[in-house]
C-alpha cells in the first residue's frame, strides 16, 4: 500500500499531549524536527497524577531548557517511613547523600499541572511544532516511507497528517496500540486506590517526609508536595465501590482516618486502578508506543511518570539519528530492546513496595513488621530508593566495558563566560567523547576523528582545575567538586563515550580501548542501516 503524497510530510506525528507527548515533542522539536501533536482533550487534565519525579526526569526537563523552571517548581523529598500495625517504622527510604550524581536532587516532589502547562508553552515557541487540540486520531495507516493519521475535531471535520514516523503517547487506553493490535501483558497486580490532593493552612503541622502506613485495617501513604500541597493516597478495601467511594463525603471520611483535616481544603481527588502492564511489541514499522500506551505500573516507587519520560528521551535521539541519515531504521529496534527489561524491573520492585504496604491480613502483616523490622536493624535493607532503578543492560551498549549502560555524571561546571552550571547545559545533546586530561583525545585514529566529526560527535575534557576553553574542535571545561574525576578514578577509566542521552556506551583506560570502542559504536550504528 502507498498513502497519498500531497500532504506537507512532517517528521513525528505523537498522539498524545500528557507530560510524556510533551516532552518528546519538545525534545524533537528543540533538535530542528517538525513535529505534528494531536490530542483528544483541549485542557490539562485537572485530577491528581504524578507527584515525584528523580534526578533523571530532572536532567530530562534541563535538556528541554526547563531547568531554571524546575529549580523553582520542586521540593526535595524527605525519604519515606514505612509503619508497621503498631504504628512503628518497619522501612526506611532515605534521600541519596550529596554530591549528587546527576547534578539534581535525587527524589523531588512537583505540582504535574503546572509543568505541563511549562511544556505547552514551550512547545509553542517553535514554529515548527503544529499542536492540534480537541483532536482526535481515528484511523491510521502506513507505507515503507510514512504514516497517515486520520484525526477529527470536536466540530466532527475530519484532517490528515502525513509524517516519516508516529508515536502513540496516548496513555493507558491508547488508540494507537489498539489500531496496531499490540496486546499488553499482565503482571499481576489490580487494586483500587483513592488519590487526594490536599492544600494546608499550616505547613509546619505535618513532618516533611512521606509515610507509608502498612495498615491491614486500610492502608495508605502520605506524600507532602512542594508548597502547601499534602497527598494522601487510599488503598480500597474489597467490596468497596470504586465509584461511591470517590464521593466528596467518603473522601472526608477515608481522610479523617489518617489526620485531622481541619486545616485542609481538599482540592481535587480521585478513584484508580493501579495496574501492571507491559506491552508485547513497542514499535510496528513506523509506529512506535511510549509511556502509559506501553506500560503501567503501580506507583509504590514513583516511577510511572519518570519511565515514560525515560521512553522519551531514549527515543528522540534515535528518531534524530535516523531522520539525517546517521543510522537506519533498524535503530529504534534499540529502543524496546533497551526500555522493555528496564520496565520490567522497575514493576517488579514498584509491585513488592506495593505487596508490603497494601498487605490486607492482619496475620501476615504481622509476620512482615517482624521481618522488615529485622532487616533494618541488621543493616540488611536498601534505604536508598534510586538504587533499585536498573542500568541499560543490552541494546546500543558496548556490554563489556567499563560504565556501559550507566547513567553519566553530570557535575557542576564552570562556562567559558565564568557562570557556573550544569554540565550538560554547555554541551550539544549529540555523541560525546569525555576525558579527564586533553592527552586521551590525541589517541584516536584519522579515521576515527573524522567519522566523529561527520556524526556530529562532540569532544569534551572535564579538568578539575585551569581554564575553560573551546579550541581545535575540543571543549575544555573545568569541574567544580571533582565528581567527574572520583567517577573515573573509581573505574579506572580515562575516557568515557556517552549517547546524547547521557548513558554511557562505555569507557576505556587506554588508547587501544578508546579507539576499540568508536570503532564498536560506529559499526553498531551503520549495522542498523
């Protein structure tokens, strides 16, 4: 089958305009690529979802140039305390120790509407990103080169988009995943919980950390936002009515059993079903799926907001790649390879916090506070809640070197014009050669100097003391703690090749290595032509 050619083609059409639409059309969008967004509702979607985010979300949102937004926009999350039946802590996460990795507060809290409504009005500065609001996708179809939309407005007319690839970025009951017949499988969970949004009269009253309450009797958890914003969320009990449950009288009800409201106006709630699921395919030709469209997981790790906007930042780059001609479409093949396994491990954990908290038998729970309990005197359990997000473990990685699959550090740095920032706001979201000293860079080959240089590949020295430069190609900038160094050291790596998405592909202690590893790199991107 051809599609008809007289429409202008544009570069992604992304259905779906939710934080996830937002930021990959943003990411696209800032890259020069001419993207096409439909989206079935006209407003920002006015009930609670997400509330934490981490440090890579944050680096994600810095790329997009909503980084100083950000730094006004979040509040640090304070760890949580899981309680037990006696009401005693069984749990404890604990917020990650400086100096952070990523040059962001590992866990923070945020208000979703108000940063959605910072993405649209971004996306609206580029001329070349055409949003469609109160438009929906009704039918598509494609050829070896494009994919057709047939959207409809509110008013029933019907229009056409006509683009090079398509991104389904339309949440749990996404049209673009039926079109495609993609089913989803099933990773055993189902609860009903109720989310309450709350806004205080006075802040100091409750601790500036989250509690997880392990209550067989009607468990719960408590989240403070940044501001005045105070989260509860509401575990349903079996037999209860999801729908008579969310009721305004019942919301007072369920929230007087676990604080006293008289300091609260409530601002908005509502009822979900917190689900797990993973999508069995997440691309068909030139369509591709992302965020909620292709996994769901329950939210007991804060991550169902931050794995989409993972979804978005390892596509884009690749999408980039392939539209100039730098690799072929068998690339973004990569992108499930690398994103399903992640998914699938941060479920698994989000489903075991799940297990310990909305744990129903009295008898059970009881047998979990003096197990947990013991875990935690003993020094046995993980208190740091980033370390059970996973590494890349396979896809565009040089598997077996150093740093492979890991996320790149991202120290504080001083600009050539004396300011000092974030590292990846002096450098382009492209390839990256990084050194601790200039000597590594006089190790590679002519002919790998070169193919760097054509894929538009970056060079960077990260010192810990002189000046910050950029002379012969080589971007010399100077560190201001010595993170990048110690990271290293640790590794014994002397240069690190890092995507522009800021994972590492790996990292080398010598010249041999280094030019092993370009040569690696380059070879993996032509083999997916």
């Amino acid at each position: 089958m051809s599609l008809p050619a007289d429409n202008p083609i544009h570069d992604v059409a992304i259905v779906g305009l939710g934080p996830v639409g937002a930021i990959f059309a943003n990411l696209l969008a800032k890259s020069g690529l001419r993207v096409a967004v439909v989206e079935r509702v006209a407003d920002i979607y006015d009930k609670p979802r997400a509330i934490t985010l981490d440090h890579e979300a944050l680096r994600v949102l810095q790329a997009i140039g909503l980084g100083d937004f950000m730094e006004q926009a979040i509040a640090p999350h304070n760890g949580s305390h899981y309680l037990g039946v006696d009401g005693e802590v069984i749990k404890i996460f604990d917020p990650m120790p400086p100096p952070f990795p990523l040059g962001w507060i590992p866990n923070v809290t945020f208000v979703q509407p108000d940063v959605e409504q910072a993405l649209r009005d971004k996306l609206a500065d580029y001329p070349h990103a055409d949003i469609f609001l109160a438009a929906t996708g009704v039918a598509l179809q494609q050829d070896d080169g494009a994919v057709l939309l047939t959207a409809r407005r509110e008013s029933g007319e019907e229009f056409l988009i006509r683009a090079r690839y398509l991104v389904g970025c339309d949440g749990a009951n996404s049209f673009v995943r039926k079109q495609l017949g993609i089913g989803l499988d099933d990773l055993a969970f189902d609860e009903w919980w109720m989310v309450v949004d709350t806004l205080t009269s006075d802040p100091a009253k409750r601790p500036a950390k989250s509690f997880q309450y392990c209550w067989p009797s009607r468990p719960g958890t408590f989240v403070p936002g940044p501001r005045n914003l105070r989260r509860w969320e509401i575990k349903l009990l079996p037999g209860e009515d999801p729908e008579a449950a969310g009721t305004p009288d019942n919301v007072v009800k369920l929230l007087r059993g676990f604080t006293d409201i008289s300091d609260l106006t409530i601002w908005r709630s509502a009822v979900y079903r917190f689900h797990a699921l993973l999508g069995r395919r997440w691309r068909d030709g030139r369509v591709l799926l992302m965020g909620d469209a292709v996994h769901q997981t329950p939210p007991f790790l804060g991550q169902g907001l931050c794995a989409g906007i993972r979804d978005a930042v390892n596509l884009a780059w690749k999408l980039r790649l392939v539209l100039r001609g730098d690799a072929g479409g068998a690339l973004l093949d990569s992108y499930e390879i690398e994103r399903k396994p992640h998914v699938r491990a941060v479920v698994a954990s989000a489903k075991e916090f799940g297990k310990i908290i909305g744990e129903l038998d009295p008898v059970a729970a009881v047998e979990r506070d003096m197990r947990l309990r013991a875990d935690l005197k003993a020094g046995k359990a993980e208190i740091i809640r980033q370390k059970f997000i996973p590494d890349l473990v396979s896809g565009l990685i040089a598997r077996d070197a150093a740093l492979a699959g890991r996320l790149f550090v991202q120290p504080h740095a001083r600009a050539a014009d004396g300011r000092t920032c974030r590292l990846d706001d002096l450098l382009k979201p492209e390839f990256a050669i990084v050194t601790t000293t200039a000597e590594p860079m006089a190790w590679l080959s002519d002919a790998f100097a070169a193919a760097w240089q054509r894929l538009s590949g970056q060079r960077v020295v990260i010192a810990t003391s002189g000046e910050t430069a950029d002379r012969g190609g080589i971007l010399t900038v100077v560190e201001r703690d010595g993170l990048f160094a110690e990271w290293m050291r640790q590794h014994g790596a002397v240069a690190a090749i890092v995507r522009p998405d800021r994972y590492v592909f790996g990292a080398a202690g010598g010249a041999e290595e280094l030019n092993m590893l370009v040569g690696q790199l380059l070879q993996n991107l032509s083999a997916w032509h």
